[in-house]
C-alpha cells in the first residue's frame, strides 16, 4: 500500500524521556551535525513547507520531534550535534536525550545526514560508529547536493563512499532545493521501515 507523506502530524515533542512515545509503530530517527539539513529534508519528504522549522542559528531544536506518516511510522528528528551555541548544561542535557532515547532501542534504524559539501565530520564518524557497533540499520542522505559542481560532487561522494564506517550502507546525494534524491529517500525509508 503506498505512503502519504503528506498525511503527517507532529506527533510528539519530547524534552524528556517519559515523553517519548510508548506505542508500537515503527521509528526512523534523523540524525546529523546541527544546520545539516533534516528539517529541510522532513519538510520535502512531506511536501510541506513549513512542517519542521528550519532554522538559520546552529543547534536550535533541544527536542526530540516525532512526526508520524500516513499513520504508518515516525520520523524521529533528533536533536543536531556538533557547533550547537548553547552553554555546556544545555549540550549535556541534548546529549543524555538522545542517549536515552537510543538505550530504549525504539529506532528500527536511522537515516544519518552528511553535509555533502563539508563532507564527513568526526562527530559524523562517531555516530556512524555507534550504529555500525550497536547493528542499528541506516543509509546516508548526503545533503546540499545542489551546492557543488559535477567535479567536486563526484570527489566528495566517493569520499564518502571509501570512509570505512559508511561500509556498504547506501548513500543518497540530495537537495531539499530541488528534489534530487527524494525517490530514492523515500524507497529506503520504506525498505527500513519494513516495507509496511
């Protein structure tokens, strides 16, 4: 049966552990550097422009966000990592969340974001290595696609591809400017998803 992607609610908002939801649907969670790219990404997978706020300041959503599609399963927007400006207790308290969230094993796998521009970062390598150690499926959304000529796109994708923590898990070159790699996006979210 297909997905309508536009049939999606904010579901949940969680600050907090117990606010997490306790229902059986499947979960996908989002995961990147802070500004990388996954609410322009959840808001074109939607087509819904202002769904997830897009924000132009680093580190803004301190919330785990579940969006809930066509009834069907969550996209779990994670809380951004890396340059967030925001004091130490708030960086700590992001990070306890998102722990927690990953302890309780609700994520069936994960779709993890890469700046294809910037390319892979270590706390990108360290999140790419907690999901290799712990079995968790992903492929990666390499995003910003539309920012880079042919020369410099081609050189940073096989980059990506040769980064041994990747593995042989699927990358996707996408723009949220123009569409490219939606399809493919939205065939690997399903195919995680269990093929529902």
């Amino acid at each position: 049966m297909p997905i309508n992607y536009s049939n999606v609610e904010l579901a949940v908002t969680a600050g907090l552990r117990d606010q997490f939801p306790r229902d059986n649907i499947v979960q996908i969670a989002l995961s990147g550097r802070s500004n990388v790219g996954k609410s322009s990404f959840i808001n074109r997978v939607c087509q819904r422009k202002n769904l997830a706020r897009v924000s132009g300041s680093p580190g803004k959503t301190i919330t785990l966000n579940f969006y809930l599609i066509d009834h069907s399963f969550y996209l779990v927007d994670l809380p951004g990592y890396g340059f967030a400006k925001r004091p130490p207790e708030d960086k700590r308290r992001w990070s306890e969340l998102t722990n927690s969230y990953f302890v309780m094993g609700a994520a069936t796998a994960v779709i993890q974001f890469v700046d294809l521009k910037v390319g892979a970062t270590a706390d990108d390598e360290l999140m790419l290595d907690y999901l290799a150690a712990n079995r968790i499926p992903f492929f990666v959304v390499a995003t910003k696609a539309d920012k880079l000529n042919k020369t410099e796109r081609g050189s940073a994708l096989e980059s990506l591809q040769n980064n041994r923590l990747v593995g042989s898990a699927p990358i996707i070159a996408f723009s949220a400017q123009n569409g490219e790699g939606l399809d493919e996006c939205r065939r690997e979210i399903l195919s995680l998803a269990g093929g529902i």
